[in-house]
C-alpha cells in the first residue's frame, strides 16, 4: 500500500496528517529514521506530511516544467527556460507570478535590495530555474533563503541543463507549519 492511497480522500492538513500516521504504521521503515531537510534533521513522517500538503501542486508544476524541457532541450540560456516556462505554466492554467519581488529585511529595516522570486506558483510554492552545469549547494542555499524571505513552505529547484532533469524539492526549516502545529 502506498502512501497516496492512504491520503486518496483527505482533504485537510489534519486528514492528511493522520493518513500519513497510518502509513508509517504499516511500512518497513522505522520511525525513527533521520533524513536532512534545508539543513534540520527530521523524522520520516514530518516529510512525508510535508510532501503531502503541497502534493498536486507539485505534480502540476514539473508536469509544465517537463513540457519545457522536452520540447526545448539542454543548452539554452536560463532566461530562455523562464519565458517559455511561464508560457506553459499559463497554456496548463497554473496560476503563477513571475519574477515576484519580495522586500529583504536585517534587524528590523528593509533593505534597499529587493529578492525577485523567479516563478510563484499557487500563491504559495518558489519555483526557482537554472540552467548551470551541475546543482550545487549554494543554489539550494539560495532557495532556501528564499522561501524564508518570501514566507513560503515550499520550493522547487529546476535545471535544465540535465538531460534527465530532477526536481529538487526544498521544504522551510520550520517543519512544525506543516504538521499544523
């Protein structure tokens, strides 16, 4: 049995959160278990509920990313990726914003530099592209800050320039937001 099946019919973070207890009750892995999330270590079922919360939106973020990627290939320039992205993200109904900025603060003041999120998709999830060689760790830091700025629970990291694109999913260190706790 999988995880979905269990959380098929929840409709709120609670429902969800109690199908993803039921989960972790009948699978092989230990609860537990560790695994990193942005820097924290948690327990299995603190992910599992995190993926859940935004588990559709997801789903229909990479399947415009992928539409991207199919029809555009590796090799072209990041701001190239971002026009035709929201192209689709449009063509598929996704409601989304683009290069949405958000102000920075330090010690209480605004700063005079502003952090342009690449894509705000739901109203809710960063979706973030690139198109480099290889994802490093600083470009998952640079999310990472960013949905902390932006107050979101969740960001997606894109790179085109892989043949077989993975996404990155980054959750915010503050776990317990999605445990509605």
């Amino acid at each position: 049995m999988t995880l979905k099946s269990f959380a098929l019919f929840a409709e709120t973070d609670a429902e969800k959160r109690k199908h993803a207890e039921k989960f972790l009750q009948f699978s092989a892995f230990p609860q537990s278990s560790a695994i990193m999330v942005t820097g924290k270590t948690v327990n299995k079922q603190e992910v599992i509920i995190a993926m859940l919360v935004f588990e559709n939106e997801s789903a229909a973020i990479n399947n415009a990313v992928y539409e991207v990627h199919k029809r555009l290939g590796v090799g072209l320039q990041e701001s190239l990726y971002q026009e035709a992205l929201a192209i689709e993200l449009d063509y598929q109904c996704i409601p989304f914003e683009r290069e949405k900025r958000y102000n920075v603060y330090y010690r209480g003041q605004r700063l005079d530099h502003y952090y342009f999120a690449d894509f705000v998709c739901f109203d809710k999830i960063i979706l973030e592209v690139k198109a480099v060689s290889q994802l490093t760790d600083q470009h998952k830091a640079q999310v990472r800050n960013y949905i902390g700025i932006a107050e979101k629970r969740l960001g997606l990291l894109y790179n085109f320039n892989e043949k077989f694109m993975t996404p990155v999913r980054i959750l915010n260190s503050n776990l317990r937001d999605f445990c509605g706790n």
